[in-house]
C-alpha cells in the first residue's frame, strides 16, 4: 500500500480524537473517509499531513514514516493536503495562489506545464488568473485551493470536504474533476460529509465513529449496506 496508518491515536489536550485507527490507501486509488460531524475525519486528514501531531501508532507513505517529519518535509514527499473551508489567500491573485502551491519546487518549465494542465482541468481559473482569490464564488475558491494543492506534484491529495457548501452541479463538475486527476495518477483520499457522492467516486470507503473505523468496504459495497444506507446515504 501506498499510505499505510497503523494504530493511530491523537490527542487535542487530555480527550483522544483518534482512538488507534488503521487506514490503507494503494497506489492509483481513490479512498473516501466518512461518517458524522467530529467522527475524527479532519484528525486523520491533518496528522497524516503532520499539522497535527500523533500520539502513537504510525504513518508511512511509500515506506518512509511520516509521522517522524515536519508538515513541510511530509509536502516534499509529494503528500499534500486540500483543507476545508478552502484557506486561499483572498488579497493575492488566482495565479499568485497558485505559484505558492509551488513553493517545493524549483524547475519553472515543470511548473509552467503543471500550470498550464490546471487551467485545462479549470478553465474559469484561467479566465479569472488576474482577479483576487477574495473575489471568487465559493466554486471557484474551492477549484483554486484544489489547483494550488495541485501545483506542488502531490502523489496523494488529501481532500476535506471539497463539496462544503457547493450547488449540486458544481459538485459533480468538481467530483468530475477529481476522476481526472485521479486518471492523470494522483492518488486521492477524500474526506465527505456528501457520503453518496463520494462513493460514487470512490474504490474504497472508510467509516469512523467517535474516533475509531467502524467499517471498511469496497465502495460498492458500503452503498448496498444497509446500515450504512440508513445511517449515512439517507435510508
Ligand atoms: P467535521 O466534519 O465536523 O470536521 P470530523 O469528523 O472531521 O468532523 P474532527 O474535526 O477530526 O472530526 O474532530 C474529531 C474530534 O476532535 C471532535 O470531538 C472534535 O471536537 C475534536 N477536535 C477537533 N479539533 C480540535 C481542537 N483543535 N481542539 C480540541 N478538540 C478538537
């Protein structure tokens, strides 16, 4: 496996959020990671990413074990995280937020290429380039932070919520997007409280309650299931 979190506990003070999860994503594959508001989804997303820190069990990715570096080392790694609530910087430009996704990289051919297969995948980027990130849809703000995770070569994108408050058109133009990206070899684990949608798009799905993965299934598999179905997907 690609990413592999063994026994994984974190810890907000005294009350444990992670009560010792395993998760396993492969290469190629698209992971979705649901279940309830402070089921822990967001936890597992920022201490894989290293914003926040673990108090036991382990994170490796591609054999190396992230959980021993710095949130800008675990970036390097090619491991990049998409935050909720999008965090573009609104007094900077389109392409300004997007060259600071690129902060990891040196080679400005590369970067072009990688700019220039964003704005295919996001034409309205390319038409916005020079307006402010504070002047975008929420849509748009959310293809900006999704483009600007981009901009860094991610292997893995870890996604929280991308869908947050989106029309349900542009949800699926969004989770459209994702599949091509996927396509293009980026692996993908996507956090959702939109838990139909997201194993639509997904191979595999993890369900956590309280902190801890209750069930693990093929995405098929988990939209059949009819406890998931009443609990998670609307009866
Ligand atoms: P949501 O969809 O609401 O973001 P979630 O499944 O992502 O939910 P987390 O945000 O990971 O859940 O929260 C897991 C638990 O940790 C919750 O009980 C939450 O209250 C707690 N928690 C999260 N962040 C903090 C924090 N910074 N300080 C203290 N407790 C926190």
């Amino acid at each position: 496996m690609l990413l592999e979190i063994r026994d994984l506990r974190v810890k907000y003070g005294n009350v444990e959020a992670l009560h010792g999860i395993n998760l396993s994503v492969g290469e190629g594959e698209i992971v979705a990671i649901l279940g309830a508001n402070g089921a822990g989804k967001s936890t597992t997303l920022m201490a894989v990413s290293r914003i926040v820190k673990s108090s036991a069990g382990s994170i490796e990715f591609g054999g190396r074990a992230l959980h021993r570096l710095k949130p800008h080392d675990v970036v390097r790694e090619g491991v990049i995280q998409v935050p909720e609530g999008r965090r573009i910087f609104n007094t900077l430009t389109v392409e300004e937020n997007l060259s600071l996704g690129a902060f990891v990289r040196t080679d400005a051919t590369r970067i072009a290429k990688t700019r220039e297969w964003i704005y295919e995948l996001f034409p309205i980027l390319r038409e916005r380039r020079d307006q402010l990130g504070g002047t975008l849809s929420g849509g748009e703000q959310q293809m900006l932070a999704i483009a600007r995770g981009l901009m860094a070569e991610p292997k893995i994108l870890l996604l929280d919520e991308p869908s947050l408050g989106l029309a349900p058109l542009l949800v699926k133009a969004i989770f459209r997007t994702l599949v091509t990206i996927n396509r293009a070899g980026v692996t993908i684990v996507l956090v959702e409280q939109n838990a139909k949608a997201a194993l639509k798009l997904a191979n595999r799905g993890y369900i956590l309650e309280v902190g801890n993965v209750v069930l693990e299934d093929s995405a098929e598999a988990l939209l059949a299931n009819p406890e998931v179905r009443k609990a998670y997907l609307g009866g």
